[in-house]
C-alpha cells in the first residue's frame, strides 16, 4: 500500500486522540479502530487467493509469541475483566489465572523453546478462541493455507508454512499507523508480549491511566525491534528448529 494510505490511517489513529486524550475509554477506541481496518479491508486483499485453512478448533499458531500494543492490552484485559465477573468458579471464569500461569511458563523463552514447550494458549477453551471478538492484530493478521504444515511445525518438524502475505501486509500497516500516531502524541508505542502485558494489565488497572498519562507502564513487557524484517514465515521456521531463536529482552 501507498504512502499516502499509510499517512491517512495514521492520521485517523491521531485525530482519536486528539479527541479523546482524557477519555478512560481511549485505548478501547484506538484498538477498536484498528480492528475495524483491518476486518473491513482483508477480504478485498485476499479475494484473489486460494480459501485459508484456519478454522474454529485450529490451535496451532497459539504456541508462536503473540505481540500488542498498549491499546490492544488494555482493551482486551477489560474484557478479561468482564468475563472472570460474569462466570466465576468456571473454566471461562478463570481467565486472568490462566493469563498468570501462561507467563510464568513463557516469560523471556525464544520463539523456538516456546514451541518445544507447547505451552497451550490460555484463551483457547474447549478448542475456541474465547477472546476472539478482541483478538489482536497479531492474530488476526497470521493466516495458513496449509492446517497440516501448522501441526507439522508445531509438532517440532522442519515444514514451511505457506501464510497469507495480504494478511501480514495490512497487520503490519495497521499496527505501525497507530504506533505512529501514538508516538508522535507522546505516548508509548511499543509492542509487548502479549501473556505479561496482559498480566501487568490485570495486576494494576491504574497501568492504563499511567499510560495515557504518557508513561510506559508495560515497560517489562515491552519487546525490543527485531535485528531485520521478520515475516511469519521466519518465525515458522525458527520454531521448528530451522534457526536458532534469540531469547526475549523483556
């Protein structure tokens, strides 16, 4: 995509703060339009390519590290939050537990021993995605057209994953304009590790008004840049043993 394309949802992301500065619901409103990009505009750049391979029950990429900005943690802890009150003593009621436990067991691993560990993903209930409403772009953006090549590389084997460029391209699009217009408002812009963000999150609620304050309040999350461009395939390839993974600053 253009420049110009880039310049205009950046642009959009800005105006939202410009707006809503003040707002406690600012991170839900900057998340839930990058949301909105990303769903009304996949379809028109994947309409030429063969139908994708994930489906409900599909749990393979939920072993990679997931990363998010600030507004996508902070809205998906609230709705964390929402349904630990509303089913309590369930298995959908225990989310910011198994948030807990999953950081425990996956904090500082590289993109390979995460693999190796497989360490299930702690939204992922009776084979569904339970956030799935607010999944990050991260998510949204990794597509398969090949389910048995994801149970090969999760399985540890040496396989290339054939992902669906469009879905990464608009991802990352998505997710640098709005890091862009949060960094050119003075606040943090980072990507964090999706598991500890969200348990920072949900430990200290006041990390969000931190946050829009202009504080890093995720700050031992936060992942540093990558040494070179990384697509999904990489990351495929590293955790299946292809390359050696280098292990996480945070």
């Amino acid at each position: 995509m253009s420049d110009a394309v880039f310049s205009e949802v950046q642009r959009g992301f800005s105006d939202i703060v410009a707006a809503a500065s003040a707002s406690p619901q600012l991170a839900d409103m900057l998340a839930d339009r990058a949301f909105d990009l990303f769903e009304a505009n996949i379809d028109a750049q994947t309409a030429h390519l063969p139908a994708l391979a994930c489906t409900k029950g599909c749990p393979s990429c939920c072993a990679l590290r997931v990363t998010a900005t600030a507004p996508e943690i902070f809205l998906l802890a609230r709705y964390i939050r929402q349904i630990d009150a509303r089913m309590p003593g369930t298995a959908l009621g225990s989310l910011s537990r198994r948030i807990k436990l999953a950081n425990r067991a996956t904090r500082g691993l590289s993109e390979t021993e995460r693999m190796r560990l497989r360490q299930p993903c702690p939204f992922v209930v009776r084979g569904g995605c339970i956030i799935h409403p607010v999944r990050p772009l991260a998510c949204r953006g990794h597509a398969s057209f090949d389910r048995r090549a994801c149970a090969q590389a999760m399985a540890g084997r040496e396989v290339d994953v054939p992902v669906s460029g469009p879905h990464v391209a608009l991802r990352s699009l998505v997710q640098d304009a709005l890091r862009a217009a949060l960094d050119r408002a003075c606040l943090a812009s980072d990507l964090y590790e999706l598991n500890q963000g969200l348990a920072l999150a949900l430990a200290d609620p006041e990390r969000e008004a931190a946050w829009r304050s202009g504080q890093d309040s995720l700050a031992a999350a936060r992942i540093g840049p990558p040494a070179g461009a990384q697509t999904d395939a990489v990351l495929w390839s590293r955790a299946s043993g292809h390359e050696s993974g280098a292990r996480d600053d945070a």
